[in-house]
C-alpha cells in the first residue's frame, strides 16, 4: 500500500516540479518510483466494485479495464435491474476504466461509449448513477475521494471536449474531408486540451502526496 514513506518521497519530488524543467523531472519521478518501490513493501489490493445503473438489464454489458504491470486486463459482468459487480486485486492502486454498453454494444466497435475513469484501491467501491457513468456517483477509498474532486475541477472542459467529440462523430461525410472544418474542431480541441493541463497543474500543486497527482504528472512528462 502507499505508506507514509512514499507519499513524503513523491511529495518531495511535485514539489520539486514546479521549480525545474520537466526532462529533469522525469528523471527524479523515476528514481522516486523506484525508491518507493524498493522501500515500501506493497500488500495486494483486493477491490470490490459495486454498481448500479438504472435499472438496465440485459443486454446491457458492463466491462472494466485495466493494468498490472505491462499485461491489460479486461472484465465483464452481466447488468442485471442497474446493478452489476466486480472483484479482483492488484499489486497497488491502479487507474482503471469501467464501461457499460447500455443495448450490449460490441465494445470493440464502440466510437463513444459511456465510461466513468476510477482507482482500483483495497474495499468496496460504489458506483451508482440514474442514467450514464459519466453522471455517476463514487463512494470508498481515499484515493477515489480526491479524484472525484479532480474529475469535478476538470468537468467543464472535459464536457465540452466530449460535445466537441459529438460533433465530429455527427458530421457529414463531405465535412469531415473539409480543411477549415477539421482546423477548426482541432483548435478548439487544443484550447480545451491546454485549459485541463493548467487545472491538472493546479490540482498537482495543491495535493502532491496523491497517487492521483503523480499519475497526472507522468502522465503529462511522458507527452513531452
């Protein structure tokens, strides 16, 4: 589990990142993970997820996914009155995605589909929504908590980027060859893109002991 040690370790290093230039950084959050790894012992985290969404049933289909290590893992579970359920364990925490395909969908055909972002961390975890996941409720573990408050920092742009998706999948085939068309979808798509990194920084700055804040992080050195 994340202890006392690695948090104070990875806090030092987002810390550090907002006083020098992010090729240094990626460098110190290798070592940190490495430090981390080698001086806190990680027990298993066994997950429950437990969901409820409406009161869909079949053939409806809820999936998650998610990694271990460099091998992906993909679950499914039958949707039965809203609700569905799913059990695994990871080494630690871990960012993962739950999907549900409302008239059973093949997910691998899915242009949009109704997913809702999440942390596999040690317990229970509810899910439940009236309607979509991305109007879904989280409850359970800490790390969750405080990415439910990222997921509401970045809520703005992230429904605007989601708009600026359904307008692309619902063009015309003759707009989407269009140069001004297409310029313009991808500017404004830069624009909600650079308006999400500033909030993700603030949101680093202001919690630098969250696994939440190292995963942004790395996740924005690694686009470098």
């Amino acid at each position: 589990r994340w202890g006392q040690w690695t948090l104070v370790i990875i806090g030092m290093v987002l810390d550090l990142a907002f006083l020098i230039k992010i090729n240094v950084i990626k460098k110190l959050l290798l070592v940190a993970v490495a430090l981390c790894s080698g001086s806190a012992v990680f027990a298993q985290e066994d997950f429950t997820i437990s969901g409820k969404a409406g009161n869909l049933n079949a053939p409806a289909k809820a999936y998650i996914n998610y990694r271990i290590g460099s091998q992906g893992v993909l679950d499914s579970a039958d949707v039965v009155n809203g609700t569905f359920k799913f059990n695994g364990s990871v080494d630690a925490p871990v960012r993962g995605v739950i999907l549900l395909m409302h008239h059973g969908e093949d997910l691998r055909a899915a242009q949009n589909p109704d997913l809702l972002e999440i942390y596999l961390e040690k317990g229970n975890i509810k899910v439940s929504t009236n309607d979509s996941l991305g109007n879904a409720v989280v409850e359970g573990g800490a790390i969750n908590r405080t990415f439910s408050q990222y997921q509401q920092d970045i809520k703005g742009p992230k429904s605007r980027m989601a708009d600026l998706m359904a307008q692309f999948l619902a063009s015309s085939d003759e707009q989407n060859p269009d140069p001004e068309f297409m310029s313009a979808l991808q500017e404004e798509a830069f624009k909600i893109q650079e308006e999400q990194k500033e909030i993700a920084l603030a949101f680093i700055g202001k919690n630098t002991g969250s696994k939440v804040s190292l995963d942004l992080l790395m996740g924005y050195v690694d686009s470098e």
